[in-house]
C-alpha cells in the first residue's frame, strides 16, 4: 500500500462509493494526523453526505503551487460553498 510521506506534495480525491460525494484534501494534512498509508485513509474514512463509513474510492494526483492559486482565486462553486 502506497506510504503517504513518499507522495507529501500530493493529493487524494476522496469518493463516496455509495453516494459519489468528493472531497480534495491534500496528503500532508493526513500525515499532519499521524495518517501512513492509502489503507488507513481509506479504513477512516467517513462520508459527510451520507455517513458511509470505510467505502471510498481514492485518486492520488498532484496538484502544483499555480494551481491551488487558480483555485483559490476562482468564484466557489455550490459544493464547495457547502463544505466551509
């Protein structure tokens, strides 16, 4: 199973097998939380939508400075309003 400090400037795309709810968080934030690998992301893992517990589907990518920036500075989107 891949080892989160080995992909710390990257990000996982976290799915809801049951409801598709999705959420970009980045990797350091799970290793910040003593979090080591995909595994255990995935066996804590709990939808905010539906409450599904341990049932995701995860990307890894990687995201670089410009386009966190881009994001950032872009109008939020519904969903994205909802999760603040």
């Amino acid at each position: 199973m891949t080892k989160l400090n080995l992909i710390n400037k990257h990000w996982l795309n976290i799915q809801c097998s049951s409801c598709r709810h999705d959420v970009s968080v980045p990797v350091r934030k799970f290793i910040d939380l003593g979090v080591k690998d995909i595994f255990e992301v995935k066996a804590k893992s709990k939808c905010k939508q539906c409450g599904r517990k341990g049932d995701a589907e995860i990307v890894i990518y990687y995201r670089n400075e410009a386009d966190v920036l881009r994001e950032k500075n872009a109008a939020p989107d519904e969903d994205a309003a909802s999760q603040k």
